[in-house]
C-alpha cells in the first residue's frame, strides 16, 4: 500500500519535475508546445510555494527512493449554487502522476483516493478532471463518468 502525505514547501521542486512529466507524458501541441519556453517552470514553482499551504488546494506525494514516486493535485472552486450543483463547490483534480520507475504499484489510486476524501471533506458536490488514455480506466473504476456539459476553451 502506498504511504500518501501533503506536500511541503521543500517539495516543490519535485513536484515542479513530476508535473513536466505530466505534459511530456500527455504529448501533442497542446499540452507540450516545442516552441514554448521553460519559463513556466519557475512560475508554478512559485505558485506552488504559496498553494502547499492553501486550504483551497490538495498535493498530496508518495515518496520514492530519492525523489517523489508520485503526486497529485487537488483544488476547490466555489460557483454558484443550482439545481445540479446543490452548493456550488466543485473540486477539480489538477493532474495525478507517477514517475515512470514507480509506475504500477497502486501509488495514483492512493493519491486518487486521498484526494476525493479531501473533497468529501470539503462538501465538494462534484469533482471534474481531465483523463489521459492511461489514466482513464483507474477514474473509471472510482466512479468517475462522461460529463453531461459540453467543453469549449479559448485563449485569450
């Protein structure tokens, strides 16, 4: 069984390495533009500075033998009530990922895990994420489904 814990500040690094990780792994335009510079690394290290010790946001890691054998990121919205959406929080999972040297050893599902009692915790009325193709069947098997809203994104 995989040994999660919340993520400190002297983490950040690592967890700045495993989320570049993330965006290789999921590939394509998008997600891991050729022509972007790295500049965005220095950035979420500094977001993730300050978000270690938000209440509105989850990281919980598995550590490895000399680094982090995984991670996964967790935060809460507060939108507005509805019928659908009976207090309006609304978590979102940010990304789940386990360095490849430590892949197939259950740690995704314990971080996955933690992280929906987090939001349990929270009340979250519903919690969203984005599914790589390897990911898809570990969300599948907690529950997660098909979303009934269309998506659309524009960069401003």
């Amino acid at each position: 069984m995989s040994s999660i814990r919340q993520a400190v500040e002297n983490d950040v690094a690592e967890l700045v390495r495993l989320r570049a990780l993330l965006f290789e792994d999921l590939g394509g335009e998008f997600f891991n533009p050729a022509s972007t510079d790295q500049g965005w690394r220095h950035e979420l290290a500094l977001v993730l500075k300050d978000q270690v010790r938000s209440e509105n946001m989850r990281i919980l890691v598995v550590d490895g033998d000399d680094c982090l054998a995984a991670c996964g990121f967790g935060t809460i919205e507060q939108w507005l009530p509805g019928p659908h959406l009976r207090n309006g929080r609304v978590g979102h999972v940010l990304g789940v990922v386990t360095d490849p040297a430590y892949r197939r050893r259950g740690h995704s599902r314990a971080i996955l895990n933690g992280l929906l009692d987090w939001f349990r915790e929270r009340e979250a009325a519903r919690v969203d994420l984005h599914a790589s193709r390897e990911g898809e069947p570990l969300y599948r098997d907690l529950g997660f489904t098909e979303h009934p809203d269309p998506a659309l994104w524009l960069r401003p």
